[in-house]
C-alpha cells in the first residue's frame, strides 16, 4: 500500500561538471561546476531522484538530516519539512521537542529531499510531477538564451575528461572568448541555431555598462524587434548609473533584472525606469515578500525551487505573485538534466509563470541520466509523461562526475579566487 511506503536508504554524490570560463560581476567560473545528486529509495526498491547546489555545505546539510529522513513516508512531506526546518519547529510550541541538528539551509536541504519524495510519489501513482503540482498548464516549457561574457576556452584541466580535450578541439561558443559585444552576438547566433531559444538574457556586470547597454542594442539589431531581451548585472551598478542605462533602453529590455542590490535601491530605479525590475537577488524567501511588495522593488520575481525549499513551496510562491500581479520567471544555475526536469515539471503547472526560463543547461556537456542531453524544441523543453520526474540515472556517468568531483578537489564555488589567478588582486567592482 502506498502510505505504508518508507525511505530506507539516502544516497548522497557529489558530482563535478566541465564548466567553461564565464564572467559575471562576482568574477569567473572555475573550470568545474559543483553539484550533488540525490537518491532516495524506498522499503519496495523505487528510487527518487533529485539534483541540488554542490559543495561541502550542501554535503555537509544533507547528511546531517539523513537520520530524519530515514523512515519517513515519502508522502508525508509536511511533517518532513517540519522536522528538517531545525529548532525553528519548536519555537513558541512547549508540546515540540526542536530538533538540535544545525542546517545551514534548511530550504534548501528540504527542497531537495522533497523532489525526490515527489519523484517517489509520481512513480507509485503513474503520474508525472506535474500533475502532483496541480496538473499540466502548458505542453512545453520555453527557455531563454542564456548569454555570458567569457574568455576562450571550455573549461575542464587537460587530461581528466575526454570532454574537455574534445571541446577544446572545436571553435563554438562554448570554446570561443566572447568579451565584447561583438562576440556575444555571435555567441547568440550559435546558441540559438542549435537551441532554437526566442529570447536573450545577457549576464551583465562585467564591461563597462554602457559596452553592455551597446550589447543590447546590437542584439536588437541582429535578431529583430521581436526578440525578448533581458540583462543582469547581478547588483554591480549604483542607482544613478542603473537609472541611466534602464532609460537608455527603454523599449528594448523585456525586464531589468537585479541592477542594484537591495530592495529600496531597486524600489527608487523602478520609479525612474519604463520596464519592469525582476530579480533573484533580493526576493528569496517568503520572509521577503511583503517588503519588496510594500516599496514597489521588483514587478517580476525569478523563482528557484532550490532556493524556495522544492516544488511545493513554489507553487504557493507562484500564487501569492498571481494574487499582487507581479510576473514570473525561474533562475537557474549550473545543472544536469534532474534539475531541468523538475524545473520544466514546475513551470508546466504553473499559469502565471509566463516569462522564458533561464537555463544554464548548454554550457553543460555532461549528463546523468539515461539517454543523455535533453533535447529543446524551438527553444522549449517538452513536459515529460512519464511517471515521476522522467529520469534514471546513469550509474557510468555519475560515476565519472563523481571522479571529476575527487580529482577537482574544489569545496564550494569562489569566483573571486578563480578571477584572482588571471587578475591578481581583482576584486568585484560596483559601477
């Protein structure tokens, strides 16, 4: 019987990705990117699968909730949740005795246990994730372009992934160094006739910001008026010069997403600009929601199921934006397949969430799952029918990426240090 289901097994890897050398305002990708795969398997041997951030904190989190994790029903995420959220739970409650475990990200941890419950649950019931979320809104889910200023190169060290020495071989975008805007619309032009992608979001802060604001316009001419076009400066520009750029686009940007850091700068730009702010930066939590609603600060929110503790919590995250008319996207970062899933199975069930995704996904050669690289059509990814998230893992692959993650000997991501090898004495630079 379905409620009589127990996880009896957590099983944690961490997994390295080639990751080419790609600038943001915070500095440059190391050569690899971190992330960790999850398993949980069930007392009658079905396996659920999810994908989270990488790192040592993230190891660290996920095998100090492990024994709470440990023969609960997968069903049963509320009271999960409530066990993993630490001595939050008891607070004010002298009938609960607060778990003592320390979690660095209890959202985060949840979240990716619950992906993997909720992949559990799809395959017992035949159902995919989607339909757990409230049902198939849309048949395909379309992404965007995601356009990064970078040096040459593919990433990787020579010698440790065949991967690499292949890349390093040809002469695309992901191998090319794209640092001005001449290169990033050739960037585009490549990514868009292999991907099919209808829309452009540039990673800003890194040129000057009138070279970004000149990237923009070329991008306008090379595809047209009718191509979306989005930059993020990642919060490196002073309200003065965000202001400026924000009017000198006015009528090319689709959204602004996160020039300034904070909720009140954001408020005091969107004020002065035409298009909307949207951000990943200064809404994260539902603790955020009611000061970037009061001042104004965003009119678009990029949601994260990693971030906003798992599909669930974003499907209420979606409807509070629904009910205060602010828009919505997603956020992505370096990913596989698992979290491309389970963002796709979101944004499925999801009306309001009507803006193009973000998706780190071509920058990745590598894969875990059975059948390697999902495939996009005409920028969009077809919402999976199959029971759960749609995926198996590949053991061979992972077995690889958990070799690249020994050998890269990396324990969290620092794109400061990784800029500072080329730059000595870089530091991130406010505009």
């Amino acid at each position: 019987m379905t409620h009589d289901l127990k996880i009896v097994e957590m099983r944690v890897t961490p997994i390295a990705l080639i990751d080419p050398p790609l600038r943001s305002a915070f500095g440059l990708h190391a050569p690899y990117a971190l992330r960790t795969i999850i398993e949980l398997v069930t007392d009658n041997g079905i396996i659920g699968l999810s994908e989270t951030h990488g790192g040592e904190a993230v190891l660290r989190d996920l095998e100090t909730v492990k024994p709470l994790v440990l023969g609960m029903n997968p069903y049963h995420l509320s009271q999960l949740e409530y066990r993993l959220s630490g001595e939050e739970a008891g607070h004010g409650r002298a009938d609960i005795q607060p778990w003592e475990g320390k979690v660095g990200s209890p959202s985060r941890t949840f979240g990716a246990i619950e992906v993997a419950c909720l992949d559990i649950i799809g395959q017992v019931t035949g159902q995919p994730v989607c339909n757990l979320l409230g049902g198939r809104f849309r048949e395909s889910v379309p992404f965007s372009a995601y356009l990064f200023y970078k040096h040459a190169g593919a990433g990787g060290t020579d010698g440790l992934a065949e991967a690499s020495t292949a890349a390093k071989e040809q002469d695309n975008f992901r191998v090319r160094e794209a640092l001005t805007p001449e290169g990033l619309v050739r960037q585009a032009v490549e990514m868009c006739a292999e991907y099919g992608f209808q829309s452009l979001k540039v990673k800003g802060g890194v040129l000057p910001p009138d070279d970004e604001v000149r990237t923009l316009f070329a991008l306008r001419e090379a595809f047209g008026e009718d191509t979306p076009l989005r930059i993020d400066p990642n919060a490196a520009w002073t309200v003065p010069t965000a202001v400026r750029c924000g009017q000198a686009l006015a009528g090319v940007l689709e959204y602004y997403e996160d020039p300034v850091r904070g909720v009140e700068a954001m408020a005091e730009v969107a004020r002065q600009v035409s298009m909307p702010l949207a951000t990943n930066m200064c809404c994260t939590k539902f603790a955020d929601l009611p000061e970037n609603i009061r001042l104004g600060s965003i009119q678009i929110l990029l949601s994260d199921h990693h971030i906003w503790g798992g599909l669930l919590n974003s499907v209420k995250v979606a409807k509070i934006c629904d009910i205060w008319n602010i828009g919505l996207s997603m956020h992505s970062n370096s990913h596989v397949g698992i979290s491309l899933l389970a963002m796709t199975h979101l944004a499925a069930a999801i009306p309001n969430l009507t803006y193009a995704c973000d998706t780190h996904y071509p920058w990745q050669a590598e894969e875990v799952i059975v059948g390697g690289k999902l495939s996009f059509v005409d920028g969009a990814l077809p919402v999976p029918t199959t029971p759960g998230l749609g995926a198996k893992l590949d053991y061979d692959a992972l077995a690889q990426l958990h070799e690249n993650y020994l050998r890269a000997d990396l324990t969290h991501r620092d794109d400061v240090l990784e800029m500072q090898k080329i730059e000595p004495g870089w530091k991130p630079k406010t505009w």
